[in-house]
C-alpha cells in the first residue's frame, strides 16, 4: 500500500493547490491503457470515497486504429472498480496518420490534435465538465525541455485549463507525482498495462527528452528532486521576461501579469473591475504606475477574446493606445488574428478600430481581424 497512498497524498496535494476537482463534477479520464492512466483511474476512484467530494467518472479510451490494439483487460479492470469503459471508435485516425508519415514515422502533433477532439467529443456526449489527463511531474519537466530545445519557450503542462470554446476544462491531477510513484503503484495494485502499440512509441522527441533528463540525474542525484521543486517555486522564480516593458511611447508601457506585484498595484486600485484567472494579461503603466489592464482567452486558433478591459476613468486616451499595442502586439504571433469584442463599452470597441458585425447563431458583436 506504500505507492497508492503516496500517489493519493499527491493528488490531494494537486487538487489543494489547484482547485482541480469539485462536488458534482462529471469527468472523463483519458484512458490509453499505459500505466500512468490506469494509475490515474484507481486514484480516481479512491479519492472520490474520501475527499468529501462526490464526483462521476467515465473512463474513454480512443481506438485509434492501431494494430494490436484490445481493451478488454482494461474493460474488465474499470468494470472490478464500479466502471464502464467507454471505448470510442477513431479508427480512420491511424490511416490519416500514415499519409502525413515521414520516413515512416507518424506525426505527433496532428495525433495529439485528433485525440484531444475525439476526448472532447467524447466529454460532451457525456454531459461532462471536465476531462482529466495522467500527466505526471517528469511528463512536466520533459514538456519544460521539449519548449526549450524546439520552441524557445519556458512552458510546461497547466494544472487546470479551461477550453473557452469547448466548454470543457482539462484537469491533471497526477501532476504532484514522479514518474516512480506510478511505476511502484503498477506492481503494488498488479495493474492490466496494454502493451505499447503506437509505431512511434521509443522514437520521439519525448523519449529524447526523457533519456537526456535521465542522464542528468545519473550524474547529479539532488537533480531529479530539485527540478521538480523548481516547477512549483514560483517565489524565486527570476528571468529576464518577466520584467520586459513594451513601450507603446515614452512614458506608456505595458507587461505580461507575471509577477505578483503587478498584481497587486493593479488590484489596490479603486472602481477596476477585478482580473479573471487563467487568462493572457496586459498591465498598462503609466510612468511605471499600474493604471489599467486588458485581458484576452483564446476561443479559436485566430481567433482570440477581449475578455476584460479596465482602466482608471482619467485614463481612456491612454488606455486605448495601450490596448491597441496589445492588439498589435499578439497579432504578430498568429497571422492573421481575430479579435472579438464582447464587452459593453461600444465606444472603446469603435475607437480601436473594431467593426460591428453578426455571426450566425452568436448575435451581434464586435470584430477586428490583424495581420501581423
């Protein structure tokens, strides 16, 4: 009983710090029948008896047609727990995947995609909430890697994400867990591991990643558990980015909220509507005072919501050339990009350059599409 319990506190853990799960949720588990979903399925199903929280699972797994794919040992593992697996048809998925293969490895990125729609079909034909994945702290530090080598970003997995457009918020409740917890758990519980299936499974990027961390950790024995504390280290978290200044003239500046005391001085100023989590924002800063800020979410892959703008009543001009650097500024990311503009201030809307337009089945809104 040592790994369960020490992959139970985990998750406890995680959902304490992130507010993952709560009474009534319906959540889908992607199941791929790897150990660490089916760890995530039996903690799942523990922690809904003590945590106080009652909550409905639905285990999904994807046939992604591949060879030697066979769910029934993992069928009769969920039906041992109280389960119905829900296996879900996606056989064409793997006959796409062969025709945008290169020297006979199928591409990851357009898997991923496909997968993440068909859970998220899956999720709404269920009436679900939330969809929860099996990612782990390793998985966390690899995704660290991974951005850093191929994307130039300091980006990993987010505990919790809510899909705007979807309606569907993505929770990863093992993410407290090391990658040996769950391999403990799996002898310990005797779990029904699917042998690998994918082609790719040992030649990604993810496996390099895995094997370079690896190596590091051999050399280094404090390394593993340290940059996993790292991860969760936000008080002494110090790069250069987080204290880049966009000028938008000389004494007009926005930033990224990325550091508690932005938010702070904008929080402490008086009539401003409060800031919405889980969003990208712009602190707007006039002669390095906090006066405003604009926040947006993404609701397409062009296409991105002005979910919040405030600013001080005195500040309308300044605010709008800051808004529109803002604007500019993401446009030059995603070519090109549509903003929508959802909020009551009609004149801001019009003075930036937006349009009012209808969309079938949206009402009337308000549009502006950049090209960066």
């Amino acid at each position: 009983m040592k790994y369960i319990r020490r992959v139970l506190a985990c998750l406890r853990k995680a959902d304490e710090a992130y507010d993952l799960i709560e009474k009534g949720d319906r959540v889908v588990l992607g199941i791929s029948g790897g150990k660490d979903s089916l760890c995530l399925l039996k903690a799942m199903s523990i922690y809904g008896l003590f945590s106080g929280k009652r909550f409905t699972l639905y285990p999904v797994c994807l046939d992604l047609g591949f060879p030697g794919f066979d769910a029934q040992s993992i069928s009769d593992y969920c039906a041992s727990l109280g389960l119905k697996l829900i296996v879900k048809d996606c056989h064409d998925v793997y006959e796409i995947l062969k025709l945008h293969a290169k020297k006979g490895r199928l591409p990851c990125s357009i898997c991923s995609r496909v997968k993440k729609a068909a859970i998220n079909e899956a999720a709404h034909e269920l009436k679900a909430n939330k969809v929860a994945f099996a990612h782990h702290k390793d998985d966390c530090l690899e995704t660290l890697l991974m951005n850093a080598i191929h994307g130039g970003r300091i980006a990993s997995f987010e505990p919790k994400m809510h899909l705007e457009r979807a309606n569907i918020t993505f929770i990863r409740p093992l993410l407290e867990c090391f990658e040996s917890d769950l391999s403990g758990m799996v002898k310990e519980e005797g779990l029904p591991v699917m042998g690998k299936i994918c082609p790719n499974d040992g030649e990604t990027e993810r496996q390099f990643a895995k094997e370079t961390l690896a190596e590091l950790y051999s050399l280094r024995e404090e390394a593993h558990f340290n940059l996993g504390a790292a991860l969760d280290n936000d008080e002494a978290l110090n790069i250069p980015a987080l204290h880049k200044e966009h000028y938008v003239d000389k004494k007009l500046t926005i930033r990224p909220l990325l550091t508690p005391e932005l938010a702070i001085q904008y929080a402490n100023l008086k009539g401003l509507k409060p800031l919405q989590p889980n969003r990208l924002t712009y602190v707007f800063l006039d002669k390095k005072k906090v006066f405003g800020a604009v926040q947006f979410c993404a609701t397409g892959r062009l296409e991105m919501t002005v979910s919040l703008l405030s600013y001080k009543k005195n500040k309308e001009n300044e605010a709008l050339e800051c808004f529109l650097f803002a604007l500019h500024r993401e446009a030059k990311k995603k070519n090109p990009l549509t903003f929508v503009y959802p909020l009551a201030n009609k004149k801001t809307a019009r003075l930036a350059g937006f349009s009012e337009k209808t969309k079938l089945g949206k009402g009337r809104r308000f549009e502006l599409t950049l090209i960066g």
